[in-house]
C-alpha cells in the first residue's frame, strides 16, 4: 500500500506572493487552516492509508505541500529545484527526510527547474508533465531518462492554474478529469491521444482546485464545490469526499498539494 | 537572413513540441530547415530533432528563440570555419570545401558572411579584414590565400520553390520525359517570360546551331525584337551559321527554304566566317553593312549582349568567339548579374557549361532533342534544371506563338 507524506501547517501563511492566488492582504485563519489540514489528515486515515509527516520548518510557509518536495518513483526521490527563491529551501529538508526514510535521492541538474509532484503525475505508464510557469521542459526530459518512462509534456497557459495537479487528475481506470482550457491547443492534444477517456471539469468548478484530488483506488478526496464532478464521478463508481479548502486555495493548493505520494509508482515501466 | 540552430530532445512526438515548435517557426513568418531527425524507436526512446530556424531580422529571430527555448529547445553553439592556406598560386589546400550553386554561409568568428557568387565546384577565398567570402576558380587562388576547409561553420540554405504559385518550374519538377503536355508547359513558359520581364530579370539565352539548322532563327529574332532576351551565350557554331544564313541563305550548306544542299554550299559557312574576320567581328560587320538579318544581326541591334565561347572542332573562329576557356568562363560569369531565367536550347556543350555557373536561384530550361542532355545538366549539379525534349523549331514557334497572342 502506498503510503503519502504530508507536512503539517505549523508555519504555514501567505507570506508572499508568487502565483495569482497568494495576496498578503488576504492572510490565512491560522485556527481554520489548522481544522482543514487535520480534516485531509483525518479523512487519510481513515481512508486506510498510513500518513507520513514531515517536520515543518519555520519560514518555509509552503513546506505544507508536499506535493512540491519532489517525485517519488520506488525507493527513488527526485527533489524539486524550485523555481522561486522564496521555496527553494524546502528542497534540502525534504531530500533529508527521504533520504534518512531510506530512499535514494537523485539531484536534476540545478538549472533545470522542477516542482515535483505538481507537474509530474502518472497515469498509467505515461508520467505527464506540466511545464512554463514552475517546471521547465528540459527537466521532463532529465526524469524521463531516470525513470526511463513515456513523458507528456504538456504548456500550462493559464496562470492561475500554474501547477499541472491543479487542472489533470489521473485516475486509476485510464480515465482522467481536467480543465482543459488551462493546457494550450497541443497540450490538450497530446492529453487527449493519450487519455482518451476524459471528464471535462468546468471552469467554475475548476477555480475551486477540484482536480487538485487525490485518489486513492475509488476514493476520491478533494475541495468541496464541484458538485457537477462529483456527479460524474459518482456515476462513475468513485466515491468522492469533498472537503473544504478555503484556507489553502489562498496560496493556491488544496487536497493534492498537501499530499506527495510515496511513492507515486512503484516502477517507472 | 540571419538563423540559429535549435536542438529539441525528448518525447517530442508524443507531447506534440516538435509540431508545435515548427507551427511557431511558421506563425512567426520564419522558415526552418530540419538539418537532423532521429525519432525515437521504443516508447520510453527519447527523439531528437535539429533545426535551423531563420527570420527575416535579427530581433524577431531572437524573440523567436527565446519562445521556443521554453519549448526545451537549445541553441546549438556556432561553429566558426576552419581556414587553411592555398599552398601555391592555382591550388587549394587539403580537405578544401567544394561550393554548390546554392545561396551559402561562412560563420566567421561572430560574423556570418554570405559567399559571393553562388558559384557551383569552387573553393571559398575569405578575406578577414574585408569580410568577404568569395567562391573561387582554381586560377583565382593565389598562395597563401585563406581557404575553406571542412565543412563546419558553413550553412546552406536550400532553394525555395514559390509556395504561392505553381509556376511551370515546379509543375515540372525536374525529370526529363518525352511525356509532358508540351503545349502546356510552353504556355506557362511564356507568362514566365513576361513575368521576369515584368520583374526586371534578366533572360539568357543559351543556343546551339540547331536553332539555325532547324529553321528556328526566325522566331529566336522575334524573341530578341520582343525584349525577351537580355542575353546570349553559344559558340562559333551558332553565329557562323546564322551569319552563314544571313549572307547565303544555307545553314552548313543545306538551303533552309527549299531543305536541298546547294552546290558549294558546304562552303558557305568558311565564307561567311571569312567574310566577318575581313570586316574585324559581329559588329564592325553589322556597323558596315555587310550583315543585315539574322540572330547575331538582332543581337547587335537591339544591345543583346554575347559571349561566344570557342571549342576544339570550331571553324575560324569567328573574331568574336573568344578560345581561351577560362578566359571565356569569367566573360560570361561577368554578365551573370540579374540573370533570373536561362532557356538552354540545343546545346549539350555549352548547356552545361553555363549550368556550372549559374546560381541555383536561376531558373533553367533545357530544351533539346536528346532527353540526355537535361540528365546531363543535372547530373553535373544543376538540378534545378527542367528539361524539354522536343525540336527546337516547334517549341519556338509555339512559344513566339503564344507571347504574340498575349501581346
């Protein structure tokens, strides 16, 4: 059973401002994001999935999503190289944990920016990867020597959807649910000859993070106001646990960025 | 224009990057040339694809970049030329870089020079502090002169065939068959005369005695009064002949009205190049009176310009033809400037003479009998050429036929 690795929000804040979401003027309820986060945790659980965490530092306010702290294939750990100086020093502390947890950490070359989990997510055999805002392609191509695996690289166009777990989510049938308009016309492309079997999630339900999810067999967790996609999925046999979100969404993440898979697969192929 | 090279590496099938990079090149009114594809075989095998992107300025190229590089694709470094010097008067170095007709590229340090003329089984002379880069004959080498050597630093952008329009160039392509719809490809030759025309181009002609022998002069001429001619490459043969008609009414003999060989008439041609050596040459001879009709007549007349290159088996030759080989090759290559159309009719020799010094850019018809010849020209590199097989009396007439009628 895959195990997932969270970060509790000890430190957790909007303390500056790098994707369209974060506005210092509009801070985080310390007590609410406190009652969110342990809410994710909970629902885990009980979920039956063993919860890991990873010690907070204090001003790394974003440590909280894990998700960023890299890719986890096997026993092998592909830290993120941020591209925002103000999370790049996440990346030391979440290579350490792995490492001291036993897994074999592989440095992408440091010019080469890649943020994880968050622009890199399986499905199938294929590892799809987001690129422009975050990650760059030439990263794609390092882990796609790694792993020796199919990579999709895919533009991100919209930047209020900067990380690729913010608009696709794989899911373990061969289908997926995703916002297509925040690909452009060649990502959708590629994306579509590839995933055929596709759930259009609407931009109103979109803005909510509903396809930062994540799914564990038929469970489906995610933020809460996506009821249409939470009707496709029903009819679809998932079982969705919407949650809210609010806190989190004004740093710009949710269910899937507070959640780094470990590993995400146990082999690249 | 100015260019860089771009590498792009990964699954750039599958993730549809290297459709997209090239759509951009496009959009962005740039042109690319793929100089390497190796596509990737397994599904986890990553491709690679190496393209050469140019722009019509330095800064969209450089705005251009700058978006794909984000695509993943990488600049490739630029190589400089290696040069080497010419060990003696007339001779290259080893491993020199043998030139084609096309529109080429030195990388000279930081600067790209553009070689000058686009002069096809040449060496490239490149002078430093002049930065130039002049495609070279043999006898233009001098010792000590810097030359090109391998092929690293040097770019070749290849001829562009119209996207716009089909002329009659691409709907020929370049095969030579005996099955084309001649009258088709005779019409659309015209309207390609009248556009270079129109265009300010230059037309040359490259003519065999087979337009005297044929019976073709006359609507040569009419070509020549027209304007459609600018300029005119043969040898001996061609203006012998036609002088021979001009004075005797008989091409090597044979009257060319009544098809019978007159008595004597093999002489005819001696006479006539005799007759042109007394008065001191083409011109002195039209200035005199002596020559009164005719090709060469026309030429004089209406500032046809000439070059009449000797060979082996010539009679004479004439005052005019010049015997000396090299000699003759930079007189014609003098006059190439603003040439845009070459019509080659009825000469293996000189056809592929001239095709050697011809820029790709030139657009060239060989009309001849024998399907040989336009395999010939191409073979030696000028495959640009298009060829015609039919007699040359019939594709003149037709073709002054349909210029007359558009008139």
């Amino acid at each position: 059973m895959r195990k997932l690795l969270l970060c509790p929000p000890d430190y957790y804040g909007i303390e500056y401002e790098i994707n369209p979401w974060m506005s210092r003027a509009r801070g985080a309820d310390t007590a609410l994001v406190q009652k969110q986060w342990r809410g994710l945790y909970e629902k885990l659980v009980s979920l039956g999935r063993e919860v890991l965490l990873v010690p907070p530092r204090p001003k790394l306010p974003d440590m909280v999503f894990t998700a960023n702290a890299g890719l986890t294939v096997g026993k092998r750990f592909i830290p993120s190289n941020f591209r925002h100086k103000e999370r790049a020093a996440e990346a030391p502390f979440f290579a350490a944990w792995m490492e001291e947890h036993g897994y074999e950490v592989i440095w992408l070359p440091a010019d080469q920016f890649f943020e994880g989990e968050g622009d890199a997510l399986f499905a199938g055999e294929t590892l799809f990867c987001g690129y422009k805002f975050r990650t760059d392609v030439a990263a794609h191509r390092s882990v796609a020597e790694i792993l020796r695996c199919l990579v999709i690289s895919v533009e991100l166009v919209d930047p209020r959807f900067y990380h690729i777990d913010t608009c696709f989510c794989p899911l373990p049938d061969g289908s997926a649910f995703w916002f297509p308009a925040a690909f452009d016309e060649y990502g959708q492309r590629a994306i579509r000859s590839h995933v055929p079997d596709l759930i259009d999630v609407p931009e109103e339900e979109a803005v909510h993070f509903s396809c930062n999810a994540v799914v564990l067999d038929r469970e489906v967790v995610l933020p809460e106001g996506a009821p249409r996609l939470v009707e496709s999925l029903g009819e679809r046999g998932y079982h969705c646990h919407p949650l809210p979100m609010s806190e989190f969404l004004k740093a710009g993440g949710a269910c899937k960025c507070l959640t780094m898979f470990m590993p995400q697969r146990e082999k690249s192929s | 224009m100015p260019s860089e090279t771009i590498e792009l590496r990964g699954h750039i099938i599958d993730s549809l990057i290297l459709p997209k990079v090239l759509d951009e090149i496009i959009a962005r009114e740039a042109t690319f040339k793929i100089g390497e594809i190796r596509i990737g075989e397994r599904r986890n095998d990553q491709s690679f694809a190496r393209i050469e992107v140019s722009s019509p300025s330095a800064d969209e190229l450089d705005a251009l970049v700058l978006r794909l590089r984000q695509h993943g694709a990488e600049v490739s470094e630029k190589k400089t030329v290696q040069l080497a010097a010419a060990p003696a008067d007339g001779v290259y170095p080893q491993g020199f870089y043998v030139t084609t007709n096309q529109q080429t590229f030195v990388r000279v340090g930081e600067a790209e020079i553009e070689v000058r003329p686009a002069l096809m089984d040449s060496a490239i002379v490149v002078d430093r502090a002049a930065k130039t880069a002049t495609a070279t004959k043999f006898y233009g080498i001098k010792k000590g002169m810097e030359v090109v050597v391998g092929h690293q630093g040097i770019r070749v952008v290849p001829l562009q065939r119209s996207t716009v329009r089909t002329d009659v160039f691409e709907f020929m392509s370049s095969n030579v068959s005996v099955e084309k719809p001649k009258s088709a490809v005779i019409r659309e030759m015209a309207r390609e005369f009248k556009r270079a025309r129109e265009e300010k181009g230059k037309i040359l002609v490259v003519g065999g005695p087979a337009i005297v022998h044929t019976g073709a002069a006359e609507h040569f001429e009419k070509l020549i009064e027209w304007g459609f001619v600018q300029l005119l490459f043969a040898g001996n043969a061609l203006a012998a002949h036609d002088i021979e008609y001009a004075l005797f009414e008989t091409s090597l003999g044979v009257n060319l009205e009544e098809g019978a060989l007159t008595q004597h008439g093999t002489q005819n041609h001696m006479r006539a190049i005799n007759a042109i050596r007394g008065a001191g040459g083409i011109r002195q001879a039209v200035a005199n009176g002596l020559l009164k009709r005719g090709i060469m007549y026309s030429c004089v007349k209406r500032g046809v310009d000439f070059v009449l290159a000797g060979s082996i088996r010539d009679d004479g030759p004439l005052p005019d033809v010049i015997t000396d080989a090299i000699e003759a090759q930079k007189a014609m290559r003098a006059k190439l400037d603003g040439v845009t159309i070459a019509v080659m009719m009825g000469t293996m020799l000189h056809s592929i003479a001239v095709g050697n010094l011809l820029p790709a850019t030139v657009k060239t018809l060989c009309i001849d009998i024998n399907p040989g010849v336009v395999t010939k020209l191409t073979d030696r590199g000028s495959f640009q050429a298009v060829g015609l097989v039919t007699d040359i009396e019939p594709f003149l007439r037709e073709l002054t036929d349909f210029i007359a009628a558009d008139r």
